[in-house]
C-alpha cells in the first residue's frame, strides 16, 4: 500500500536556491562552522505547519484519528502539527479526536541510507484496526522506508492511512510513495535542525539547515 495520487499543493525550494546566510539568524553557537545555510527558516516551518493541520482538519474533522508519530526526527514536527490540530479544534465546528503513539524508524548510518531497517514500537499495533492513521514523518527520501511502514501498518487493517511529511527529498530513485500533506520540495541535500538529526547532533537547532563538510567529518561515527 503506498499512496500515489497528491492533491495537496506544497512549497518546492529549486536546486539552485543558496538558502539564507546564518548571519541573519540565531543559531547554537557550538555549531559555528557546522552549517552551510539555513534552507528553511523556523518562522517558515510553523507557517506551513498551520496551513497543513487545516488541510487535514477538513480531510478527517470528526473522526477518531490515531497519529503515528516517526521518531526521532519527526517529534518536534508532530508535536507542532498536533498543537495547531487541537487550536483549530478549539475554535471550530469541527474536531478531530486524536491519540498519539510513538514508533521509531532507524536506516541512516551518517548521512547515507542503509538497507537495515529497523521499526520500533510498531510491533503490534492491533488497536489501529478499523481507525483512521495519520502518519507523520519529518522527511521523505526515497521512499522505500515509508512503503515498508506503509506495508506494515497495513497489516493491521485501518479504516483510512494518510501521510503528513514535513519535506520530501528531490532524490534521482525518489519513487512514488509520496506523502498526502506535504510541507516542502527540497533538493537533494543533507538537512538538519528542527529534530533533524545527523550521528545525534542538530536537534536542538530551531531552523531546517545545511549541514557542511566539516560538519559532517566533525560528527562523524
């Protein structure tokens, strides 16, 4: 199973954009000399983040919705996106009752995607039987992780399976396993901040950035 058809309209940054200098930004000073740009500003994030919860509050207002939350990379992006859910809920006819629970996807070693992968917490998810499932997920490469999660939360026989990615990666083998509500088109870059991580480090960074070359030989493993 893998969702195919997009209706959703989405920010796509080209492959030529130079992202904004760090000097117009505040940023961690133990990770001076580790970034190359900022690509996506923290503003920018929680602006698209709003307009995504509405696209999905009139998508699955009124129905008891189980979120699946992609850790680690994708908490600080789902905690945000269930925040501005239940704002909306608040102030609408409309609600989406919503629980949360957690799994863990683990295929990159550096900055390269391994093979191996690893979902945990996702062993038995009997309790989605019948319920709509927003999967949130920080970023999408290729999309074979997302089919194989795709494929498992299938076996489980959900009522409905929607995807919400923060960014989907422009990659030459990206294949069609693309999210429902996507937040931005980025190049083929190694990004970040905003939970992202690389070896551990940058989730305490607020804004989507570049990591540089002696960033990633300094944390290196």
């Amino acid at each position: 199973m893998c969702p195919t058809a997009q209706t959703e309209v989405y920010l796509l940054i080209s492959d030529d954009w130079p992202g904004y200098s760090l000097d117009l930004f505040s940023y961690p000073a133990h990770y001076s000399g580790d970034l190359d740009c900022v690509i996506i500003p923290h503003g920018v994030i929680m602006d698209r983040t709003e307009r995504l919860a509405r696209n999905i509050m009139d998508d699955l207002g009124d129905h008891d919705t189980v979120v699946l939350c992609v850790l680690k990379g994708g908490y600080q992006f789902c905690a945000d996106l269930v925040d501005r859910i239940t704002a909306l809920s608040r102030n609408s006819n409309r609600s989406i009752p919503m629980r949360v629970h957690f799994i863990r996807l683990k295929s990159y070693l550096n900055d390269q995607s391994t093979e191996d992968l690893h979902i945990v917490g996702a062993e038995d998810l009997s309790f989605l039987a019948g319920k709509n499932v927003l999967i949130v997920e920080a970023i999408v490469g290729t999309g074979k992780t997302m089919k194989a999660l795709l494929d498992h939360v299938e076996g489980f026989r959900p009522k409905l399976i929607k995807v919400a990615g923060l960014l989907v990666k422009r990659m030459p083998f990206n294949s069609a396993c693309l999210p429902d509500y996507v937040g931005f088109e980025i190049p083929n870059r190694f990004v970040v901040g905003y939970a992202l991580d690389y070896n551990e480090y940058f989730r305490d960074l607020n804004h989507i950035c570049v990591i540089s070359e002696s960033g990633k030989t300094k944390y290196k493993i």
